[in-house]
C-alpha cells in the first residue's frame, strides 16, 4: 500500500500523457467519429458543390465556389432558435464571409416532427427556390414564424414578399409538384449522418471534415471560429 | 482510531481515483468538441459576459484535465480536493440558478448534448458530495504514512 502510494504520482502521468495525446491528435475541430466521408456529387446542382455530399439544389446554396469553407446550416422554419439565428447571426455572417468569397453556405432543412406547419413552410421555401426566390421567402418566413405558426396561414407570410405572378406559380408548385420535398428528404438524410439532435446546427466543412456545432451561436464567438478555421 | 485509519485510507483512495476520473473525462469529452460547442453551451446560461465565452471555453477543458491529473496524483491532495469542491459548487451554482428560472440551456457538462434537467442535477450533486468526501477524508488524515 505504501509502496502504491508512492509511485502513485508518478502512475498518475500515464493516463495525463494518453488523454493529452487523445486531445492533441484531434484537429481543432474534428471529430473522427463525426466525420462523413465525401461522395461524389449526385445530380448537376451537386456538382458545383464538391464539398457536400446530399444532392442539393443551388437555390440553397449561396457564396464563391472558390470558398475552403462551406457553412451548412441546418434549420427549421417553425423553431424560434432558428428564427433568432436565421435574422441576427446569419446577416453578418453573409456579409462578412459569404459575401467576401471566404464562405459557401448552404441551407439545409430539418423539420422536426413536433412543429405542425414547418412541412408547409418547407414547401413553399423550396417552390419558391424553383422560381428563384428562396432567399426572400425563407426570410419572410422566419420573420412572420410567430404569426403562421399560430395560425398555420403560411401563404399569408408569403405573399407579402412575392409579386402576384410569382406568388401564383409558387402556389401551383406546392399543390402539385410531388419533388418538392426531395431536397428537404436529402438535406435529413444527411442530418442523420450529422447526428443532429437540435435546430439549428451549422456543419462546418472543411477539407472534406465536417465539424458539427448544435445549438444558437452569437455571432462574436462564431466569428472568432470562423476567422481561427479560415486561418487554419 | 488505527483501524478506523486503515479503513478510510482505501476508501480515500477510491474516492480520490473517481474524482479524478469525473475531472479527466469532462475535460477530455470537452476537448474532443471544438471549443465553439463549448461556448454555445457556456452561452446557454446567460450568465457570463460575451467576451468572456472564447476565453473560458478554452481553458477550463484544459483546467479540468489538470485537476484531474493533480487529483489523481494525491499531490497537494487537501488543496486539490478543496478546489474541485469549489468548481462543483459553483457549477452546481449555476445549474441549479438556470434551472429554476427554466433556461433551456445546454449542461456541457461531458460534452454537448444534454439538456439541462433533474438528472443532471442530481448527478453533479453527487459528484459534489463525492468531492466533499475526499476533501474531508485528505484533511482527516494528513500524510501519516508519507515517507521522507
């Protein structure tokens, strides 16, 4: 006993040395186990986006080819972290970096099964993504999220932002399009693989690793990141 | 007095082993993440100020791993044990303060992923009372078998 005790301290740095080297042999932010391998790309949209792997189409997907880092951002229409993150994070983020050439970002949906109309949400995002209008409904949608999601009138939110025109051809899509939900089924499928638990979840891909960061993020600390990656 | 000694030293031993495992193991399920999960879940509580959220998340994972391994040790055991009681009742502190006023905040505790709830408080309670245990046990019997 007395002996143990003695060399005990010395014992000790054994499994210090293993954990330190278990750190240290991760990169910054990998995770081997959450790494999913590349694949090549499926359809004609993927193909101008090698480092993601779900078939996607380019209305979700915005920033410099060029760019070493790809921002996916997985969220839901009807949850209120999203929303958040969606209006305040997710503008600067585009300014600084999407816009800037540094970033890609790409859009994903996750819809969780307890929101009621975020299937609906989903459906009109993406209708208006054929006729080139994503970017505008998605914001609408975040921004009137408390109102449609009390009520379920989806198409109110939408069209306020849409021309008649536009509005009217996003309607026949979301009656009659039976693909549109395709990119929502991929964008999940890949969300499996990502072990999502929560909305919203940015994956940061890098070198083919994906680095998965769930939960809110302000937007100082996800520039200090972002900014520690891009150096990398 | 003397078999009550030969009793407790085992069972300080033990103690002072688990202790140290829980100090390296939320250390090192921290390190595996990138810093910036960290700080989402340090950022849940609302508690402390923005600019501190890179800088803490940084160092404490590290700052466990090193309690840990001091812990481990049973060097300094008294201060060691001492300071890991002082952490757990600050984080028991500060789950506690976030679960009553109902912040759906993210523990962190051993990496991220788990919600706050009553069996993570329950479970740092624990780890409290098992850090106050070594804590009294090291005092109790200061080194009377430490040879020079």
């Amino acid at each position: 006993m007395r002996s143990f005790l003695l060399v005990r301290p010395a014992l000790s740095v054994i499994p210090a040395l293993l954990l330190v080297g278990a750190c240290l042999a991760q990169t910054p932010a990998a995770d081997p186990k959450k790494v999913v391998p590349n694949t090549p790309p499926k359809t004609t949209a993927a193909k101008t986006t090698p480092k993601t792997t779900a078939a996607v189409k380019n209305y979700k997907l915005t920033g410099s080819p060029a760019a070493k880092v790809t921002m996916e951002l997985y969220t839901d229409f009807e949850c209120p972290s999203c929303r958040e993150f969606f209006l305040k994070v997710l503008p600067e983020v585009e300014r600084d970096y999407v816009a800037t050439g540094k970033i890609q970002l790409l859009h994903r949906d996750f819809r969780l099964p307890q929101h009621n109309y975020t299937k609906v949400a989903a459906r009109y995002a993406n209708a208006a993504g054929q006729i080139g209008q994503y970017q505008i409904v998605a914001q609408a949608l975040f921004a009137k999220q408390q109102d449609w999601a009390q009520n379920g009138n989806v198409d109110a939110a939408v069209a306020k932002v849409l021309s008649p025109a536009d509005l009217e051809k996003v309607r026949n899509l979301v009656k009659t399009d039976s693909h549109l939900d395709d990119t929502c089924v991929a964008d999940e499928a890949q969300g499996a693989k990502d072990a999502l638990s929560e909305t919203p979840t940015m994956v940061i891909v890098k070198d083919g690793k994906r680095t998965k960061i769930g939960g809110f993020v302000q937007y100082n600390i996800l520039k200090a990141y972002l900014d520690q990656i891009l150096k990398s | 007095m003397t078999s009550n000694r030969k009793l407790a030293r085992p069972l300080l031993l033990i103690g002072q082993i688990a202790l140290a495992a829980i100090f390296l193991a939320a250390g090192y399920f921290k390190l595996r993440e990138p810093w910036l999960q960290f700080a989402v879940s340090l950022s849940s509580f609302k508690i402390l100020p923005d600019e501190w959220l890179e800088p803490v998340a940084k160092t404490l994972p590290w700052a466990e791993v090193a309690l840990g391994v001091a812990i481990l040790s049973g060097i300094l055991l008294r201060w060691t044990a001492l300071l890991s009681s002082l952490i757990l009742t600050v984080f028991l502190s500060v789950l506690t303060r976030s679960y009553l006023l109902g912040i759906h905040a993210d523990c962190g505790c051993f990496g991220s992923g788990e919600p706050l709830g009553p069996k993570t408080l329950a479970r740092d309670s624990t780890m409290l009372i098992l850090a106050l245990a070594v804590t009294a046990g090291a005092f109790l019997l200061r080194k009377p078998n430490r040879v020079e």
